[in-house]
C-alpha cells in the first residue's frame, strides 16, 4: 500500500491468517487527503460498520460482495439474479444463467419440476401466469390447430351474419351430429328461415325422418291425392300388421277363393280340436316320413309318426321307439342349471364298432418288398373315440423272391357310421406278432397291394387291444372319464393314448397319458407313469411316481416323485416323497423322504438303499443310519462291516462295533467315551500294572524316582506301548494337586505330555479336572526298559500312593 501521508511506499502487512485492523484516521495536513478506514479480517475485508443483512460492506476472500444497499451508474452484468435468495425463500424471483426467469419458487423447486413457480418465462419463449389484464385491443395471431376459444368468452351475438364470410360454415367445418336440437332455439328455424323449395326430397337423407318427427294427424285424407298410393310407392313389408289399426280391413276389402291362398302370419288360431285322418299329415320341407329336410307329423296307414331333421341329424318317434341322431360337435345340448335324472333301472350305455371279420390275401407273382416267409393279416376299424380289437386273421402266404407282394382283397366294411378308417396288420417274416402295415382312410376300399419289407413295419408288435370305439365322458371337450372292459382312465387325457394295452388303471390328470400297448399297469396320482408307452405290471403312486418310465417293467414307486427318473429299468422299489428319483438302474431299492442330489447321494443317504437279486447272496441291504436294536435279535448268515480309517463321533450311551482299516482289517469296539479297543486278538488285550510308591501312613516327596521304585519291562510287554494310565491315594490332598511323571530312564524320555494329577479332595485321577495325555511319541517300551515315576508336586496331606499304566501292541 502506499503512505500518501509520507507520499513514499510503505509495505503493510496483509496477512490473512489472523484478524488486522488497518486504521487511518489522520487527515493529510501536507496533501489534503483523507485516509480510508476499514477492518481486515480472516475471511476478507469489511467496513467497520458491517452488520450482515443491515449495514456496511463485505468483501470474502472468494470474491463475493454483499453491501447493505448501493448505486451502479454503469451496467450490471452477473451470472444469476436471485431476490431476496436462491433456495430458501420460495417467493421469490430469478434469472438462471440459461436464460430462463421464474418467481414465486426456490431454485432446486423450480429445477425439479417448471410448473412449481407460480409464473416463468423459459427462453424458449414458453410462459406461465395466473392471469393477464389486457386493457388495450389485442391482436392474436398464429393459433396452431387445436387451439379453442370457449364459448362463455363470446358474448351474446358476437358471431354475427356480417362476422361470418360466404360459405365459412360449410359442411366440413361442422362436426358429424354437432348441431342437435337441443343446440337449436325453440321456433328458431321458422318458414321465414328457409328459403322457398330449400327443403326437398334431395336434402334429406334417406331414413331421417321417422314416426317421431311426424307430429299425431299431419298427414290426412285430404294431403294424399287420389290414387296416390299404390303398390308401386309402397316397399316390400312396408304395411305391417302394426302400421293397420285393427278393423281397419274388413270382408269388403278382401276376396278370397280358398284359404291357400292366404299366405300370412295368422297369428293365434283358436280351435276346438284337429284330427288328422289315415294319411293325413302336417309337414315343412319334408316330403314324407324321414324324407327330405324339415319335419313330418303324419297318420301313415293308422301309425303315428314324427320325424324332424335330416339323414344325418335327425329326431323321429317310429311309432314304437324315440330315436336321436346328431353329428355335429356339442349338437345335443342340455342348458346349464338342467339335471339328467335316471329313474329306477336308467341305464347309460355305450356300444362299440363290431370288430372286422378276415380279409383274404394273395401272392402276386412279382419281384417286390415282402420279406420271404410266411405272412398273415388283421384289420381294427378306427373312429373318432378310438378303435377295435384286431379282427380275424386272414389266410396265410408264403412269400419267395419271385412272390414278393401280395393281393390283399375282401378287406372288412363296417356297417357303422361312425367308422371313419380301417389299419391293416401283418406278422413279419415267420413271425406270430402283428404290426402295422398302413392304414385306409375311408370306410369304402376293399383292395390293397402289399409291397412293404418287415423294415418299413411299425408299432410294438401286439396283438394284444381293446375295443375302444365306444363314446367317452368328456369335460370342456378333454376326455377324462373312460371305462373299458379291459381299462379304467379316470382324469384329464388319463390313458388318452392307449391303443393295444390292456388290464390298465389310470387315476390322475394325465396318469398314463403316452401308454400304447403297456399292460397291467396301475397309475394313481397326477403325471404318474405319464411316459409310459409299453412298459408293464408297472405301479405308481403318488404325483410324478415313475413319470419317465418308457419301457421299464415291475417298478413299484409309492410316493410324490418317487423312481421319477427311471426311463427303461425293472424290478426297482421307491417308498417314499422322491424315493430313488435320480435312480436309473434295475433290481435297487430306496427308502426315503428326501429330494437328493444325485443318484450316488441317493444311495449313500437314503436312510434304506438295498439291490435285490434271486439269491441271498447277491443281494446288499445299506440303512444309513443310526442302527437302534431293541430286544435280542438273530442273524442268519454273516453280518459284513465296511472298513473305515476310525470310529464314529461318540453317542452317549451307545458304544460303536467297527471294522478299522488295515491289511488285513481289524475288528474295533469303541465306548462313548471314546476309549478304541481291539477286538478278537492276543494283540488287542490291554495288560495292567500297578505300582505302589509310598504305603498308607507315607506321604509322597517332590524326587525323580519317588519311594525309589523302578519297573522294570518284563518280556511280556516287548514291544508294547502305554495306553493308559491313573494315579490312586488312600488319604487325599486338602490343598494342592499331587503330580506325577513316567519316565522312561532307559530312552530318557517323560512319556506322558500331561502328568497324572490328584484332583483336592479326590483319591483317584479317573475324575480328574485335567486329565493325563501320554506322549504318543515316547509310549514305547522293550523288554528291560527301566521306568522311573517321579513326583513333581506333592500337595498337603496326600499319602499311601499307587500308579497304574495299561499296556497294548500296537
């Protein structure tokens, strides 16, 4: 800064880091000039007169500027303007850096949503206000289409004949029925209105005048001339039975020679009765007694007949019987709310198509197909419902390459109309099984030529069917009801498929859905057995029981999704919510109730997996479970025992028998302690000594080889190692805890991790807090060995004191 006072530079001090106060309050005596006085503070520099919001100046080190009030006599540009705040008070007013102006919103309200200000003008020129007083005449131009004026801002009469050019209302510029009566003032349109002859014939559409627009006797005698009326004015069915009062046409308008020449509604005929002779009859497009189209009610020859309907949809009473033939889809219909009632002894029955009788066949002398052999033929008619049982078999051919087609002939016509096809069967070369041939679209052909290898044969060779051709119960057109005299289906499409199998019983939506010609298969349950095509003596239980099964045979699955992935095997048992699910193999058996993730899972957990066989001695039985047994039991045979490297975690109660890994293996008990002991072995004996360090009135000392006793290893112990050991005192310990160590003095090794220790109060160390840990290491002693016992603390009181160790080969 400069010092104008000494009119030389003077360097003042403007460091921000603490408050300064600059003061210079001393008129210029030599120059004339007055200092300014201010205040520096951290933030910036102020006035000292600065009251945020009241009085003063500020200005912060970021460059804002905020004074109580002030002049600009130049322009002013900024950024935005925002009065009285940005985004505190919402009535306000501003101007955004992008050119848009609102009031009466913060700006983060504004920002968020336009219509939150009260009034904007955005620099699109788009603008909102609550309203607007024009007080001078305004000019509006450039409406865009669909832009309305309401009609309530037009005053009366506004819309005068002089505001309106020629031709401006035209047709096109009224909407379809916008000008309605009730748009028309009451007697607005008089005969002042319209111009003489501008209503006519031409200006009214045709059908616009009806019965209401005609006011009650406008039209009279004496507006229609003479003669004016006549046949040629009147459309068809114009004059109506309702268009003539009644009694208006009497006898005196009418002239009539018979009554056949009346052809009119005669509407309600009251009459006392009406007979009909012999040979008299009633009839309407029918020419007689089922004859034609139409009904008949006639006297034929003294019987009373009635036939309605045609040759193939027809209702007729024969004068003995009532008898009904429709062919259409749903073409007897009982409505809904009505009930069938069968009375004592009503039956319903259902007839099937009488199976075929025999066709002949023939050689033809001609190279061909047919394999060489002998070949007969059958044939089953086919209809909608299903078909019949495999006829007759025809005669037999012998085929030869120089006979290699036959002449089939004579081929069986059913007499039912119902029959809508006929297949044809024929054994393979020599064989006895009949399989498909072909099958004959029509109920009329009585030849074929046979020229087909036993290759180009199809299905599964039975000649085992039912006759199916009968009628089915249906709901929403899904069979779901059928009853053969070899097969129940009971359930939506259940056995839908079925053509040659029989002694089947399906229960379920679906149940054995895709069977063909399997048999003595039982399916109870939604989708059980649904692949089975000629699997047999199958039973399924349970939603999805054996649900793949294609050919496999003698499954038994009981149980939601039990044996659900056995395709092709047999001889399998599944007992159980998902029992063997991922099974695909024959003769096993699972016991389960739990979905398992692989068929090796299955096998492993399923608490009963078992594989059978023909003799005991095949056959394994795995429970994957705690085995309980109570009671005494008797095994026949042997009982074999998997090897495994240890015992099972510990029961309470329970001890475990099991076979331990080794060559050869070795037979193990182990208590629920979890104490392992050998079994069936010289080897598997534990051998016991007990030594005795001080006597009954001798209390024990702190020393390495205590009462001086050493053991020494007899020969038959070579070779053993320690597996046990405890400590015994006939006066216990009233404060601390006897210890003892085993030292091997020979190997000089302690052999125990662990001591032996005398719990306060206990004569012997089996219930001791801290039990001893032999030293797995050092366990091992020879003939000879020297074994020292030395006492590491000796407690307070503790006498007459006895070790025991326990020997075993390893």
């Amino acid at each position: 800064m400069v010092n104008k006072k000494r009119g030389e530079q003077t360097p003042v001090d403007m460091k921000y880091d603490e408050p300064q106060h600059i003061l210079n309050p001393v008129n210029d005596l030599e120059s004339g000039f007055t200092e300014m006085e201010f205040n520096k503070v951290p933030e910036g520099i102020q006035s000292n007169n600065y009251s945020s919001g009241s009085a003063g100046w500020r200005i912060d080190k970021d460059g804002n500027i905020y004074a109580n009030s002030g002049t600009f006599s130049g322009a002013l540009i900024a950024g935005e303007l925002h009065i009285p705040d940005r985004d505190t008070t919402a009535n306000s007013f501003h101007v955004a850096t992008d050119g848009n102006a609102w009031w009466g919103a913060t700006e983060t309200d504004f920002n968020l949503d336009n219509s939150n200000a009260t009034a904007y003008v955005l620099k699109t020129g788009v603008a909102k206000f609550k309203s607007v007083t024009l007080d001078t005449n305004v000019t509006l131009s450039g409406l865009q289409a669909g832009s309305a004026i309401d009609g309530q801002y037009l005053d009366a009469l506004s819309v005068a004949s002089a505001s309106v050019a020629s031709s401006a209302i035209s047709t096109a510029k009224i909407a379809t029925d916008a000008v309605t009566q009730a748009k028309i003032a009451a007697l607005a349109v008089g005969s002042t209105e319209l111009a003489a002859g501008a209503v006519i014939a031409g200006k009214i559409t045709a059908g616009t005048i009806v019965t209401g627009d005609i006011a009650s006797n406008t039209i009279t005698a004496a507006n229609i001339a003479a003669l004016t009326i006549t046949a040629s004015e009147l459309a068809t069915d114009s004059v109506t039975a309702a268009k003539i009062v009644a009694g208006t046409i009497t006898a005196t308008e009418m002239t009539i020679a018979q009554l056949s020449a009346i052809n009119a509604d005669m509407g309600a005929i009251t009459a006392g009765t009406i007979t009909l002779p012999s040979g008299g009859h009633i009839k309407s497009g029918q020419t007689a007694y089922e004859t034609g189209i139409g009904f008949y009610l006639g006297n034929d020859s003294g019987t009373v007949v009635f036939s309605m309907g045609n040759s193939t949809d027809y209702f007729k009473w024969d004068g003995t019987s009532v008898k009904i033939l429709a062919s259409g889809v749903n073409a007897i219909t009982i409505d809904y709310g009505s009930d069938i009632l069968l009375k004592e002894g009503g039956d319903i029955k259902f007839t099937s198509v009488t199976a075929p009788t025999a066709l002949t066949s023939a050689l033809i002398t001609s190279a061909g197909n047919v394999d060489a052999g002998t070949h007969t033929y059958k044939v089953t008619y086919v209809n909608d419902s299903g078909g019949t049982e495999q006829g007759g078999a025809s005669n037999t051919v012998t085929n030869d390459a120089s006979n290699a087609q036959n002449a089939l002939t004579n081929i069986p016509v059913s007499t039912s109309g119902s029959v809508t096809s006929r297949k044809i069967y024929r054994t393979k070369a020599g064989g006895t099984s009949y399989f498909l041939l072909t099958t004959i679209a029509n109920n009329t052909a009585t030849t074929y030529t046979d020229n087909t290898a036993d290759s180009g044969l199809t299905g599964n060779g039975t000649s085992i069917s039912e006759n199916n051709s009968f009628g089915k119960i249906k709901i929403d057109d899904v069979s779901v009801f059928s009853i053969g005299t070899k097969n129940t289906f009971v359930g939506e499409n259940s056995g839908i498929s079925n053509t040659a199998g029989v002694r089947n019983a399906g229960l379920g939506n679906y149940a054995l859905v895709s069977n063909i010609a399997g048999y003595n298969n039982t399916a109870l349950g939604n989708n059980s057995l649904n692949q089975n095509t000629i699997g047999w003596s199958n039973t399924g239980v349970g939603y999805t029981a054996l649900v793949r099964n294609t050919t496999g045979s003698y499954n038994t699955a009981l149980g939601a999704w039990a044996l659900e992935s056995s395709v092709t095997g047999f001889n399998n048992i599944g007992l159980g919510y998902f029992a063997g699910s991922k099974a695909t193999g024959s003769n096993e058996l699972y016991i389960d109730n739990q979905p398992r993730a692989s068929n090796a899972v299955e096998k492993t957990n399923s608490i009963i997996y078992g594989v059978m066989a023909s003799t005991p001695a095949s056959q394994t039985l795995t429970v994957n479970a705690l085995l309980k047994v109570n009671g005494d039991e008797t095994l026949d045979g042997t009982l074999s025992i998997k090897e495994q490297a240890s015992a099972n975690a510990d029961v309470a109660g329970y001890g475990q028998l099991w076979v331990k890994i080794a060559t050869p293996n070795e037979l193990w008990f182990t208590d629920d302690a979890g104490n392992d002991r050998e079994i069936g072995s010289e080897n598997a004996q534990t051998k016991n000594v007990e030594v005795v360090l001080t006597d009954n009135s001798t209390a024990p000392t702190v020393v390495d080889g205590l009462g001086d006793m050493y053991f020494i290893v007899p020969a038959e112990l070579d070779g053993m190692n320690l597996v046990s050991v405890g400590a015994h005192a006939t006066t216990v310990s009233s404060s601390g805890l006897p210890s003892f160590q085993i030292h091997n003095l020979s190997n000089a090794l302690d052999m125990l991790s662990t001591n032996i220790t005398l719990d306060v109060s206990e004569k012997d160390s089996a219930t001791a807090t801290t039990p001893a840990v032999i030293n797995t290491s050092n366990d091992h002693i020879n003939t000879g060995d020297e074994i020292r016992f030395d006492c590491d603390v000796v407690g307070t009181g503790a006498k007459g004191i006895t070790i025991r160790l326990g020997f075993r080969t390893p």
